[in-house]
C-alpha cells in the first residue's frame, strides 16, 4: 500500500511533467512550422533546426518515459505482498510504460538515423 507522501511526492512530480509537456507541445509546433517553411523555400537550415528540435523533444520524452518506468517498477516491488488485482495492475502499467520507453527510444533512433532529414516522423 502506497503511503499518502509517496502520492503527494508522485503528484508533484506528475504536475512538473505536464509543465513539460507544455514546453514539448511549444517546440514540436515550431519545429513543424521550421519543416513547413522547408517545404516551401528548401532552406536546409530550417530544416535542421527543425531535426534538431524533434531530436531534443524526443530525448526529453525518452527521460519522461525513463522516470515512469522507474516508478512503476517502485509500484511492482511495493505491490509484491498485495493482492492479487493490485500485483496485476502494478505489472500491466510496467508493461506500458516499457512499451513506451521502446517507442521513444525507436522514435529517437530513427530521427538520428535519418541523415538527409526525408522521414517526416510524428513524435508525439
């Protein structure tokens, strides 16, 4: 059972994550804005400042993803004597948060693999 500081702590820490992703959501629209003018004046410098935002964008979420992990794996080793519902759940939102942590990390593979920028890759 998970203690009430424990859940104020994670809570706190969640709110950071969403003035996180509120600076993502920024820079993921000038990075399409810097692709769109790309598209129309074939300026290689604004597409790689484009590139090199998405790539900062997904190495953010990668350590979004990291830290969730990490909690969840807090959550199976807290849940480890509970019930057997709460063992389940705590193992399913491991799971999710690893598939998660797959994805970024592929995401992020395939934006540094792609030399000449031509793989439009939707990030979030």
């Amino acid at each position: 059972m998970e203690s009430d500081a424990r859940k104020l702590r994670l809570l706190h820490e969640e709110d950071i994550i969403w003035y996180i992703y509120f600076f993502i959501v920024f820079f993921a629209l000038v990075a399409n804005f810097l692709e769109e003018r790309y598209v129309y004046t074939k300026n290689k410098q604004d597409q790689k400042s484009g590139r090199k935002i998405n790539i900062t964008l997904l190495i953010i979420a990668l350590v979004i993803y990291f830290y969730y992990v990490v909690i969840s794996l807090e959550d199976v080793e807290l849940n480890r004597n509970n019930t057997p519902n709460r063992k389940r759940v705590a193992l399913e939102r491991l799971i999710t948060t690893l598939v998660f942590l797959v994805g970024g990390a592929l995401s992020l593979y395939t934006e540094l693999d792609d030399n000449a920028g031509d793989v439009d890759l939707a990030i979030f």
